[in-house]
C-alpha cells in the first residue's frame, strides 16, 4: 500500500478519515520526528487505524517571518518518500493559509482534528505549539483530546548529551560545513534535490562536466566543495564531487550546486537528480587561473574518491 498525499481537512471522504496521526512540521523527518511517527504508528496498530501525519504546507515560519532566509531540509517529495518509508499511508499536507492561522488552539483540536479528519489518535513532540499566537500545548492536546474523543501520546525529546534532535539542529551543522552532524541526526545524509539546468559548460570542456541545480527553498549549507553521492532517477548512485556556490573564478552566478558524477557520461538535462552532501572539502575561493582551478579539482577528485570509496 502506498503513501496517499491529501491536501485538504474539509469535505474527505471515510478513506480519508481516522487516521492514528503524527502532528508536527517533520521538516528533514530526522530522529526526533522518526520518534513521534513511531507512537503513532504503535497507536495505528493497536487501534487497527492507517498511520498518518499532519503537517503545513507552506511552513508556518513563511507566512509569519517571509523575509527570512531559506531553511527547508527537504523537499515535499523528499519528505514523501521518507514518511513512506517509515510506514506512513496518509500525508497530509495541509494548506497553512490566513484561515489556517487565524484557528484557535479548541478551533484546530475540534474542527481540523476531530470534524475534518475525524482522528482516532494524535501523537505530538514535548514542545509542540499550535493555533493562533501558538497558545495550543502538549497538555491542552491532551485535554482537548479526553474531550473530543481521540487519544493523545506526548513524546519527550530525542538526542544525546550534546543536545536533543531537532531541525534547527541539522540547518546549525550545515551552515557551518558539518554535513555529517546533520546526517547523524537526520539518519541519512543531506540531499538537494532538483531538476538539472543548462549551464555555460565550461567544465565539460575541462574535463569534468557538471550537473547544476538551483538550491530554491533549501537552507544553504556552508559554501565550498563536498564529496557526494547522486541518486539519479533509474535508481542508480554514483560518487562524485560538487561545488556549492557562486563560481567566483569563472564569473558569479547564483548560489547552485554543481556536482561531477565520476566515471559517468550520460545526458541529464532535464532530469530530477538528488544529490547527498557526505563530507565537506573545503571552502569555495577565487583561483588566479583556470588552471590552478583545474589543478585543484584533481585533488578534490582524490579526496572525494578516498573518502566515498570510489
């Protein structure tokens, strides 16, 4: 049975209602989330329910803080495919509009929760906040639940004497060049995803052609050079080095990553690729020279194969 996407809490049909459901943002589906989803997942089983999550689509902070940098771990079919393979059957991905936000804490528990989704069960993080001016606790869900008729699980947090798991956590270890921090607590590596553009191919002519993808909504990790793996779409993986940012050397562009796939010569324009970020390299720098660039990419390419094993 695969993951069903619904994108609205009104008007659902029984199919898409009664869920045991995980209630959060999920945004990287890291550890601590993984821990949510699997109370529910427990309560799914024991009340013969479909596994659900809830989550907003667009993220509260766009609508309330959209001048801030981007910050999103994940893609939605990234997300997708994540919450799928956790066992999750019912994503939904719900509208956060002005009405959304305008919901009180009772008004989101009775009317999305209970009339809309008609929940069995609502597993919910410690600190979890919600309706408008965040009012909604982990307590109040409790009782809102005893109340409405659905049961509640509270989960406390997740993570290891440097702290618990969480997003602000993983977006920290990236902007600082850490990509093996955020996979700790993600549970896999950090991965761009997107749709391979057209560049100037410059570096097809030098010997290693690239595979360029915006970074879009993505929170952008510490600019410089990485060790990679790409996912491509036929399912194969192939190791590789990238550059995240501007091309400073060859003339500035927008921030992007530009990854070369190691002993591969395929056409991939036009193709969705997604790409892990394993080990950071080393900074991004102006070079004197295309060949003193050049010249250091053939040590990255040394580096990167040591450290993937390729």
């Amino acid at each position: 049975m695969t993951l069903r996407i619904i994108h609205s809490w009104k008007d659902l049909g029984p199919e898409d209602r009664g869920a045991s459901v995980a209630l959060g943002n999920f945004d990287g589906v890291h550890q601590g989330h993984q821990h949510v989803i699997g109370a529910a997942a427990e309560a799914a089983r024991r009340l013969d329910a479909p596994l659900g999550v809830i989550t907003f689509d667009p993220h509260p902070r766009r609508l309330f803080r959209p001048n801030e940098p981007a910050f999103k771990l994940m893609s939605h079919d990234q997300q997708a495919r994540a919450l799928e393979a956790l066992g999750v059957r019912r994503l939904y991905l719900l509208p956060f509009d002005f009405e959304m936000a305008s919901l009180t804490d009772r008004d989101f528990a009775e009317k999305v929760l209970k009339q809309g989704l008609g929940v069995r069960h609502v597993a919910v993080g410690f600190d979890i906040s919600f309706g408008r001016g965040r009012t909604g606790s982990a307590d109040l869900m409790r009782a809102y639940g005893d109340e409405l008729g659905f049961s509640v699980s509270v989960e406390e947090a997740v993570g290891e004497e440097s702290g618990k798991f969480s997003s602000t956590g993983v977006r920290e270890a990236l902007r600082s060049g850490h990509p093996e921090e955020a996979a700790h607590i993600l549970g896999q590596p950090f991965a761009i995803e997107g749709i391979v553009r057209r560049g100037r191919q410059l570096g097809r002519q030098l010997g290693f052609p690239t595979a360029n993808v915006a970074l879009e909504d993505y929170v952008v990790p510490r600019l410089g050079v990485y060790a990679t793996r790409t996912r491509l779409p036929d399912g194969r993986v192939v190791p590789g080095v990238a550059n995240l940012g501007n091309n400073p050397t060859t003339g500035e562009v927008e921030t992007r990553l530009e990854t070369w796939l190691f002993d591969f010569d395929e056409d991939l324009y036009g193709q969705n690729l997604e790409t892990q970020l394993i080990a950071f390299l080393r900074p991004e720098e102006k070079f004197s020279s295309i060949e003193v660039m050049v010249e250091q990419i053939r040590r990255d390419e040394a580096q990167a194969r040591k450290i993937l094993g390729a």
